[in-house]
C-alpha cells in the first residue's frame, strides 16, 4: 500500500519530482557536481566501516550510495524520498553497484518517517545526511525533533546542504513576495543559507558544528529568445512546485505583473550572449546532537 502524504504541499512536490525523476541527474549533474562527495566528508568519521545511516530526500540516491561505499559490508544505509520513480532510481542504482544488501531505499514522507520497527528501532543512526532538500521541508525544527528523539544517537551527527543563489529562482521570489505571495520555503534560503541553518538550529537539541560555503558550481540560464524565456517563465511559474507552490491562489492580473516584474529583474543578470550566469555556492551545516 502507497504511503499517504501529509499536505498539498507534500503531494505538489511528489508530483514534480516523480514527473522529472529520469531526467534529473541530468538536469543537475553540473549545478550539483561533487556536492555528494563533500557533503559525505563533512560528516567524518560519523560515516566510517560499520556506521548506520539516514538520508532524508535522497533522490536518485547519489550521497546513499556514496555512503553505501564509506561503511562497508557491516554498515546500513537507509534513502527515503516522496518520489516513488526517484525510489525506484536509486533501488535500481544499488543493485548496479553491488551495494543493494547494505542500503534500502523506501517511499516515504519526512514529515512522517513511519519507518519498520523491528528493523529500525529507535535512536539506530549515527548521522543523517540531506542533500539540497532542507529548504523544502514544510517544518524542518518539527523534523530536527524527530531526529532527535527518534532516529540519531546521542553524539550523532546531521549532514546537509543547500545551495544558492539560483538566480532565476531568487528573483521570482524579490518580485513576487512584495506582490501578495506566500511561499511555503523561507526565501532567505536562497540568499543567505548560512544565517538560515543558523536560526534552524538555534533552540533545538543539536549544536551546529559548522556551516560553511564548501563548493561552487555554474549555473547557466539561456534567455535570449522570447520562447526561452517562457520556457523559464513556466518552469518557475508551474514546474517548480518547491518555488511557486500557492501561485495559484493570486488573480491573474497580479500573476501577470509578477511576471512582467521578473522579466524585467532578469534583465540585470542576462549577458549579451542572452544567458543568466551565476555562480551557486554549497553550504554545508554538521550539526550534533546533544548527549
């Protein structure tokens, strides 16, 4: 029986990314490049031979499998992830790289783990990994909670990530906020991750290690024809329900000025070659929780 999941929000989510789900190492194969790797070594010796381990929103699977490779025959790993295709992905994954008796892989919700108790009993990781996720997550202190008191082990260690500006993104948000829209992510996480991951942690059960900008990539956005534009346009607008989830609720007048005032933004980004180039930092914050 499917998983139910827990709000519209969580279901829009679902439906984009089972709907992108083969395409997407792809679509961020080098806006993401080596962000798995360091997010794994940031953890240390938290993931080592024999170490068991957690990875919220794992998408296709990239950093569970890396993990898979660092703990060995004598470790575990579990992906979770609300895209059913991404689970099926990565099962796939595991099964080409001979490590599919060390991690499992099930569809489920963050917000609500629901995970097998006579396998995963409580306070059984020593870290939880996140990759490019937390910023998404509709309560991430409510998820902090959990982990605290149902998944890691005292000393244990979080792992995540996020990545930013993404400058078409970032400007949907400058121009659309002021103009009645309520996003369902913080829009600072696009801006300014680290201040972010510092008042996520601020008053919980773990004390933040550190979080800092550990890798870089290009981020490359052709808007040089009016065709291209709409293709972005939509893709903000519709495509990217992490983005634009509740757009629908505004008139179509107000949708519209939006959209005139993010073609206009956009224009201060876009080079005479007709593309938007930025470059996009990776933040990582190591967290432990408290003993």
């Amino acid at each position: 029986m499917p998983p139910s999941f827990s709000t519209p929000y969580v279901n829009a989510l679902q439906t984009f990314y089972n709907t992108v789900g083969k395409s997407y190492n792809n679509m961020t194969s080098k806006v993401h490049a080596g962000g798995p790797e360091r997010l794994i070594a940031a953890a240390g010796p938290a993931i080592s031979p024999g170490s068991s381990i957690l990875d919220l929103a794992t998408g296709t699977g990239k950093v569970a499998l890396l993990a898979a490779q660092k703990v060995g025959p004598s470790g575990h790993i579990l992906g979770i992830d609300i895209s059913s295709t991404f689970v099926d992905i990565a099962r796939e994954e595991a099964a080409k790289q001979g490590v599919a008796s060390r991690v499992e892989f099930l569809h489920r919700d963050v917000t609500r783990l629901d995970l097998p108790a006579e396998k995963y009993a409580p306070r059984w990781a020593d870290a939880v990994t996140c990759g490019s996720a937390i910023m998404m997550f509709p309560e991430p202190k409510k998820m902090l909670g959990v982990l605290a008191t149902e998944v890691l082990k005292p000393g244990g260690v979080l792992v995540a990530d996020a990545w930013g500006p993404v400058v078409p993104a970032k400007v949907f948000l400058d121009v659309a906020v002021p103009r009645g829209f309520v996003p369902t992510m913080d829009p600072r996480w696009l801006s300014e991750a680290d201040g972010m991951f510092e008042r996520l942690f601020e008053g919980t059960e773990f004390d933040l290690v550190r979080v800092e900008r550990e890798g870089e990539s290009e981020a490359r956005f052709d808007v040089g024809t009016e065709e291209k534009i709409e293709a972005l346009w939509k893709s903000m607008s519709v495509d990217q329900t992490w983005l634009n989830f509740g757009l629908e609720k505004l008139d179509e007048g107000t949708v519209l000025e939006i959209k005139k005032a993010w073609i206009e933004e956009l224009k201060k980004y876009t080079n005479d070659e007709g593309s938007v180039v930025a470059k996009v930092g990776q933040w990582i914050a190591v967290a432990a929780l408290k003993e």
